[in-house]
C-alpha cells in the first residue's frame, strides 16, 4: 500500500513540476504585459501548488 500512495505521489509532484513552470510562464508575461490582475491570480495559484508540493515531500 505504501509503495503504490509513494508511485502516486511521485507521479503528482512531476506534474506540480510542470505546472508550476506554466504558471511561472504565466506570471512572467502579466509582469511584462504590467497586469496586476493576472499576476495575483498566479501568485495565488503558484502558492497554492508550493503547499501542495512542500505537503507531498514531507
């Protein structure tokens, strides 16, 4: 049973990974489109992913 939550948990930080490098794409370009909407939404987003990633290390 552990073997099978660690491959799953293994499987979901790889796509935290990928998502998290989108969303850092993302915040880039509202930084240099100087949209502060957009960059509060991807801040909010990539906190939500850091909590996310740092809960499936521990």
């Amino acid at each position: 049973m552990n073997t099978f939550k660690r491959n799953d948990g293994e499987k979901r930080i790889a796509v935290l990974r990928l998502e998290l490098d989108y969303e850092l794409a993302t915040l880039y370009d509202a930084m240099k489109e100087n949209d502060d909407q957009k960059k509060r939404r991807c801040k909010q987003k990539l906190e939500r992913l850091r909590q996310e990633m740092l809960h499936l290390e521990a």
